[in-house]
C-alpha cells in the first residue's frame, strides 16, 4: 500500500502535462480541416514536447546554480 501514493505521485505531473497540452491544442483555432484528428495530435506532441524542453532546460540551470554554490562553498576552507 505505501508504494501507491508513490506511483501516484510520479504518474500526477505526466498527466497533467498532457491534460494542459490537450487544453492548449482544443483551444487552437487554426486547425486543419482535412485531418483535425492528425493535427491535434501533432500539436499535443509539440506542446509536449515544449514543455519538456522547458523543464529540463530549468533543470540544468538549477544544476549550474547548485553547482557553482557546492563549488564555492568548497573552495572557502576555514
């Protein structure tokens, strides 16, 4: 039982990243009349994608910044 609210926890962000993309893309009003289906689809896809993106690119950033902190807090010896 304590590892269900684990699996929920890590499946929580998946879909609400995808709830957000499909949102954004239902919003959209220059869709494709010959293949709505398709072009929805390839619209979530690149949102999602975007998204990703985004997340990592903050992650590295944070990752620099913990980085040059540790590294600075290293190189002041008492």
């Amino acid at each position: 039982m304590t590892k269900l609210p684990l699996i929920l926890a890590a499946l929580l962000p998946l879909c609400l990243t995808s709830a957000c993309a499909e949102l954004a893309c239902s919003a959209r009003t220059d869709v494709d009349p010959y293949d709505p289906l398709l072009d929805k689809q390839r619209c979530v896809e690149q949102v999602e994608k975007n998204m990703a993106d985004k997340e990592r690119a903050k992650r590295e950033a944070e990752n620099k910044r913990v980085k040059a902190a540790l590294a600075d807090a290293m190189s002041k010896k008492p």
